[in-house]
C-alpha cells in the first residue's frame, strides 16, 4: 500500500489562494468520479450532528475559513463529477455528546449528480488510503475582498445524509459562492459562537454550519463526559436518555453546571439540583423564591455568605426569571445588573474577586467582524 506524503508544518495552517489539495480518480457506480481530499497534516476539524431536524457542521474559527475557502474554489468547478470530500483524521466527535461524525461531500449541484449509490460505494472505500493521483491548487480569488450581501433569490441548495455520508450540495455557483461568504463572515469574538444557514432560512432549514471559540476543548470534554457516563452501572443504549446524562456530566465537568437554574424535573420546573447549594444559602429554595427576590439580590446573600459564584451566576438568574438563556443575555443588560449590584455598600460586595469577573461581549456585530477578517485576509 502506498504512503500518502504529509504537508510540511509551516503549510498546515494555510488556508487561502493556492491552497494545496489531493485529487484521485474513483470509478463510483460505473462512472469516473474526480475526488478531492484535504492534505494529511491540515489542522482544522469538523463534527457534524442532526439537531432540530437540521444537519449541523461543527467547527472553529480556522474550520470555517477552511469551509469557505473550499466552497468559493468549488463554486468555479465546470467539470462533471466532481466530489470535495471531507473525511477522517479531519473529523471528530461532537462537541456536545461525543457522537462520532459523518464524513462531509460537498457537491457542485450545477454539474454534478452524485447518486446514493455512488455515495454508498465512496463511503465503503473511507479512508481512502491510496496515494493521489496528483495534487490540486485551490484558486479561491476574491474571495478575501468580495462583499457578502443577503440574496435576495431563494437558495435551492440542501444539505441532506445520503448513505452515510452528509452531502452539502449548492444548486447553483452563485449560490456556492454566497454560502462561502457566509461562512467566511461568522466570528467567534462577541459571543463564543456563530453561525450561518446554508439554504433558504425563509423555509425548512436543511443545513447549518457552527462554529465555537473553544471547539477543541468542548470535544475533549464531551469525550471525557461520555466515558464517565457509559462507566456508570446500569447506563441504558437509547441516545435520547443518554445525551441528557452526557450532557449533564460535561456541565460538570466545565464547571457550569450550577449556572442551570432552572430544569424540568418530575413535571414541573424546579431549582436546577448543582444550584440548588449555592442558592440556599442565598435563603432560594424554589424558583418563587428567587422571583420575588431578584437576582442581584440573591447574588449578593451569596456572596456575603462565601458562596463565590462567578458573574455568570448572576447571568443565569437573571436569565432564569427572565425565561431566557444566560449565554444570550445582552451587554447592555449584563451593565445594568452590574450598576445595580454597585449601589450595594462596598462592604456587601467585596467578596467578588478578579477571578469572578468576566469580559463583557464585544459590540459590532457580525458584519463588523466581517469586515476587520476581510481587511486582514483570510489567513
């Protein structure tokens, strides 16, 4: 069997014009199929998962500027049967549950039909072991100084799971050059996280690429979540009971599993039960509780008390009675609260320390963080 050359170090991180590809001639359901591959060696990542009837792909800042750059290149492919695969060592577990990933197709829909067989029989050969055929230059120009506005024609493009494999397939290369500056525009700065639709958000959405500031992190301690809970005695098979215990025990593991305030336990919503500690001592034992009481009232008792929470439990009080997500609560929000946590006396609040503080979000929105990566460039 041959060996496949590793790219230099220096070069793994590239991503842009002339980036460097693997090319291979495949015969897929009694046709030649021209199939591009990532380089061993490249550095980005990719996990994908169906949530909410959508087919998700998961990444960092460097993973969607790969994807990007991937899909402006595929948007000026004429010839047919043409296939850009994405597959192992290049995918990993999901940074939630730990759920293994599906290999990604993309697929110029202008001028390639990729049947299912043809998808059966390139997932049955993954990982393709074989040395390329040759090497491909991905010519990506413009990409760095085009200008992403909404389209105003319906995207037709779907992103569906055809024999194991996801397939992301744009209809059109108009509509494969908007889908990679989408992509390119999303940011991690303000809130941790970004995304993008990759059809028609007016209908069904079939595809969604997101992204997270701490991808890498998250997958390693989903990793460690799932091997915790499948250690424990009597853990059942069914994925829809075991992603809530993995989910629970990755909390723990961050260290933010106190931040859930609220949970739906025996019919009803009760105190979140690794809150419940740091709440008692507050004098909240039920939610009416800490209704009544406000939050940055009970986030001052527990300080006063020792309890130490960080900011973001007051966050997620707030939150809590606000029947909303703390991770989404505004700057300006998170200023108000904290004026009013001020007007307390300095001797009721001295117990916040700097490791208690956190940044407040960035403002500009995706557009501005649109604009600063465009006039870096893209790598």
């Amino acid at each position: 069997m041959s060996t496949v050359k590793q790219q230099l170090p220096r070069s793994a991180r590239i991503v842009g014009d002339g980036m460097k590809l693997h090319r291979r001639s495949l015969r897929l359901d009694g046709r030649s199929h021209t199939v591009i591959s990532l380089r061993p060696g490249t550095t980005a990542r990719f996990g994908t998962n169906y949530f909410h009837g959508t087919w998700h792909l998961l990444s960092d800042d460097h993973g969607s500027r790969l994807l990007a750059t991937l899909l402006w290149g595929l948007s000026y492919q004429a010839r047919p049967a043409t296939v850009l695969l994405i597959d192992r060592p290049f995918l990993t577990p999901t940074p939630f549950e730990a759920d293994p990933a599906d290999p990604v197709l993309l697929v110029p829909g202008w001028c390639t039909r990729l049947t299912p067989r043809a998808a059966r029989e390139l997932v049955r050969r993954l990982p393709l072991r074989t040395a390329p055929e040759g090497t491909v230059r991905w010519r990506t120009r413009g990409l760095a100084t085009a200008a992403y506005a909404p389209p105003w024609a319906p995207r037709r493009g779907r992103t569906t799971r055809v024999k194991g494999a996801i397939v992301v397939a744009p209809s059109s290369p108009a509509e494969c050059r908007d889908w990679a500056l989408s992509i390119a525009a999303m940011d991690t700065d303000a809130y941790g996280t970004d995304y993008t639709y990759l059809d028609d958000h007016h209908r069904w959405i079939s595809g969604e690429v997101q992204i997270f500031r701490r991808f890498h992190h998250m997958v390693d301690t989903a990793g460690q979540a799932r091997r915790a809970v499948l250690r424990r005695a009597g853990v059942g098979a069914d994925p829809s009971s075991l992603r809530p215990e993995i989910w629970e025990a990755a909390a723990v593991f961050r260290g933010t599993a106190h931040l859930k305030v609220l949970e739906w336990r025996d019919g009803q919503w009760r105190v979140g039960r690794h809150a419940a500690a740091l709440l008692a001592q507050a004098g909240v034992h039920e939610f009416e509780d800490l209704r009544r009481m406000g939050a940055v009232e009970a986030y001052r008792r527990m300080l006063v008390a020792g309890a130490g929470p960080d900011i973001r439990m007051l966050w997620a009080m707030d939150c809590a009675i606000s029947g909303s997500y703390y991770r989404n609560l505004t700057a300006a929000r998170q200023r108000e609260l904290m004026t009013a946590l001020r007007r307390y006396p300095a001797s009721a609040i001295d117990h916040v320390g700097p490791d208690q503080r956190v940044r407040l979000p960035r403002t500009g929105g995706r557009m501005a963080a649109y604009r600063r990566r465009r006039t870096a460039g893209l790598r």
